[in-house]
C-alpha cells in the first residue's frame, strides 16, 4: 500500500466531533488524504460510524448502540457535545461516509468496532456497504479494513480477501507475525505508546507498513517519521501538516 504519513483519527477528532461528516469535511479542509473511522450496527443492522457500544459520550442519547435503530440513533445530536458550532451534527451511516470520502477524494480506514456478539455480522456488512458504495476503478487507495477483533477481520477477510487488512495492536506481542500471517494482513498498527524501534525494523525487513496511533505531539511525529514509520494516525490533522512541512 502507498499510504500517506498522515491519516486522519475518527475524521480529525481534536478538531471537529469524532466520526461524523463534519470531522472528515474537517480533516480533508487541514490537509488529510485519508482518514480513520469506526464503524458498528444499529438494531436493526445497519453499519454506522461509532466508537463506543453506548452512545452518551458523542452523542446527546442513551443506551448501547445494539439496542437503538437507525432511525433512533438518526434523531440524536452528534456535535454539540464537541462545540456550539457542531450541534445538530448527525451519526452517519457508513454508506453516507463512503460516498463523502469519494466526493472529496478521501482514502480510508474503515476500523471495524464491533458490539459484543456481532463481529463477523458487523464485517459482512460493512464490507457489503464498502462493495456497493466503493467503485473498484476509483483512483484511490483501496479501503483499508483494520480491527482489535480477530473474528471481524477473519470475517472481514473472507467476505473482502483483496482488500488490505491492518492487524490492530496495543502493545506487539511476540507472536504477532503468527497473528499477523493467519489473518492474510497487510498492516501493522500499533499504539504510540508502546512502539519501538525494533517493531518498525523487523516490519520494514518484510516490507510491512507499520501505522501509529494516536500522535498529536507534532515533536513525536517527527520522531517517528525518522524512525521509520509509515503513517501516524492524529486528532489534529493541522498540527502534524505543519510538522510535516517543516520536518
């Protein structure tokens, strides 16, 4: 894959309300080519962008996302949480999210958070929606699919085996090219915590891009850039442009 240094997190989350249109629209403005978002199902399965299995924290709902219908979750406020400026901001669909980034000529990272018990459910259908929504011939980079969950990308894998798939860790376990290998994967990304210098060499040597979130310190971006890294995922998008010009 020909990723960019920079990929924006949830949209550009230090900037504008997580995973909504908003934060893309945001990201693309700052500079961003591509993006990273989450994606899980409604009630009634329908694949949406969302972090967390309940809706309080980005939203002015209540509840576990699972139990909610689209409609539901449609009539919440997804911004005004964020900033004044942002209310009324709506929870996308990820099929509305797909057709923004192909407007805007946005790649993406569709990160795949599913609720409890729906793994393979979530990937089948997210994959689905990327297969409807997302021309093959597009002039961007194919769609990368990443997750904590093995069973999603597993799933993720055998309903979309030519897209590429990015293993999410914490910390690098010692087995994670077994891990890495089983699942047919093509990324590894890693928490900026706990990368090293020895993660991104052994990576490198069998031409592994190796992606890093989440990075706002623009001082640690340059630090990981030089260290060999391929991208870093970040809330402020403008932040890591300037430092990129400057580096």
């Amino acid at each position: 894959m020909n990723l960019p240094p920079i990929i924006g997190h949830r949209g550009t989350a230090g900037l504008a309300p997580e995973n909504t249109l908003a934060g893309i629209q945001r990201a693309h403005q700052e500079g961003a080519s591509f993006v990273e978002f989450d994606v899980k199902l409604t009630a009634d399965a329908v694949p949406i962008l969302m972090h967390d299995d309940s809706l309080g924290r980005t939203t002015n709902g209540r509840g576990k996302v699972a139990l909610k219908s689209f409609d539901e979750i449609q009539e919440l406020d997804a911004g005004a949480w964020f900033a004044p400026e942002f209310a009324g901001e709506r929870v996308p669909s990820l099929r509305a999210t797909l057709e923004l980034c192909i407007e805007l000529g946005v790649g993406v990272n569709v990160e795949l958070k599913p609720c409890p018990g729906r793994e393979e459910e979530t990937a089948r259908l997210a994959l689905r929606t990327l297969a409807e929504t997302w021309p093959a011939h597009l002039d961007l980079q194919p769609p990368l699919i990443s997750s904590f969950d093995r069973k999603a990308l597993a799933s993720a894998g055998a309903a979309a085996p030519d897209l590429p798939r990015g293993c999410l860790f914490t910390r690098v376990p010692g087995s994670w090219r077994a891990t890495f290998a089983a699942l047919a994967c093509s990324t590894l990304n890693v928490s900026n915590r706990w990368i090293r210098q020895k993660h991104v060499e052994a990576a490198s040597a069998d031409d592994i891009p190796v992606l890093v979130y989440t990075v706002n310190d623009p001082d640690r971006a340059v630090d990981l850039w030089d260290m060999g890294v391929t991208a870093i995922f970040t809330d402020r998008v403008d932040l890591m442009v300037d430092a990129l010009k400057s580096r």
